[in-house]
C-alpha cells in the first residue's frame, strides 16, 4: 500500500512539475525559463525537481508528449462523426481549426514547443511529433477531399495551411472576446480561400 501511495505521490509531483513548465514556457518562453524557476513555480526544490527529470529538455520532452496526446483526443472527438468528403470545406475547417484554437487558448504554452529554432536539436525531435499530428491530419482531409492530388502536394498544401494557423494563433490567443471571434473568422476565410482550389 506505501509503494501505491508512493507512485500516486511521484505522478503528482510530475504533473506539478509539467503543469509549471507549460505555465512558464507561456510567460517566458523556453529559452528564458529554467529548472530552478520550474522547481519554484511548481512547490519544491531543485533538487526534487531533479529526482524526476534530468534536466530543462527532458521536462520539455515530457511536455511535449502531454500535448500530443491531448490535441489527438481533441481532433479525435472532433472528427468521431465527421464525413470529411461530403462536409461543406467552411465546416470542415472550423472542426479542425476550432479544438486548434481551444487548445493553444488552454496551453499558451504550447506554442514554446512549436516551430522554435533555437531548442536543442533533441528537444525539436520530441516535439516534432506535436506538430506532425496537426499536419498529418490536416494532409489526410486534403487527401481524402482531393484523391487526384499528388501526396507531395497534398502535404505541401497541410504544411501551408499548418503555418496560417501558426502564424495567426498567437494574436487568437492574446485576443478576448469579440476580437478573439474576429481573428478566427480571419482564419477561418484565409484558410478557406487557399483550400478551395486545392480540393475542387
């Protein structure tokens, strides 16, 4: 029964641990947050901190994979009913955009883990699978809408896509209320124009 409460005890700590690295990464960015400011903000010393991760990329790592998994479960509820080849493209691209939005609005954070150049090259790897499940899915749909386009094509198109959603989703994010509404209907209009040729 101790190892139990050992283990519940251990997992607790290291989402204490991952939930004040997202919290920083959103206020600091990766490169301005350390594992001393992690320790502090998530209640214990360095050197607990250090029991379960060995260092800031192993945490971020960690992170990352958090992150993968929860956008999966987000595209997943979203696309559970979904008929991707008869769905009009505006609603197509909201189901895909608007858990896009809800979770870079959840995770701030997240986007320290996106397309940052200056993360060590072992760190960009574990992060990497964050950005190829928004891609991959977002390459499917064109697939799927699109059989006659070519697969280079089709994920050069859910690259560009992919970076319209990037560029715009910080200013989402910081935006509230109606101008946060204005700025996905932007996304959505910008994304809608690019695909339209793409899979008519």
């Amino acid at each position: 029964m101790p190892s139990v409460r050992r283990q519940a005890r251990g997992e607790r700590r290291i989402t204490d641990i991952l939930d004040a690295t997202l919290a920083l990464f959103a206020e600091l960015g990766y490169e301005k947050t350390s594992t001393n400011a992690i320790a502090a903000r998530a209640g214990m010393s360095p050197g607990s901190l250090y029991q379960y991760f060995p260092n800031k990329e192993a945490i971020a790592e960690a992170l990352s994979q958090r992150l993968v998994d929860e956008l999966r479960a987000a595209h997943a509820a979203a696309f559970g009913e979904a008929d991707v080849m008869g769905m009009p493209l505006p609603d197509l691209i909201s189901r895909v955009v608007d858990p896009l939005v809800a979770f870079n609005v959840t995770h701030p954070g997240a986007k320290a883990l996106l397309g940052n150049t200056a993360m060590p090259a072992a760190l960009a790897a574990g992060s990497r699978p964050l950005q190829s499940a928004v891609t991959g899915r977002v390459a499917a749909i064109i697939r799927a809408r699109s059989p006659h386009l070519p697969d280079a094509d089709a994920d050069r198109a859910a690259m560009v896509a992919v970076q319209i959603v990037a560029a715009l989703m910080g200013p989402i994010v910081i935006a509230e209320g109606d101008e946060r509404a204005a700025l996905i209907t932007e996304l959505k209009r910008a994304l809608t124009g690019y695909l339209q040729p793409l899979t008519e």
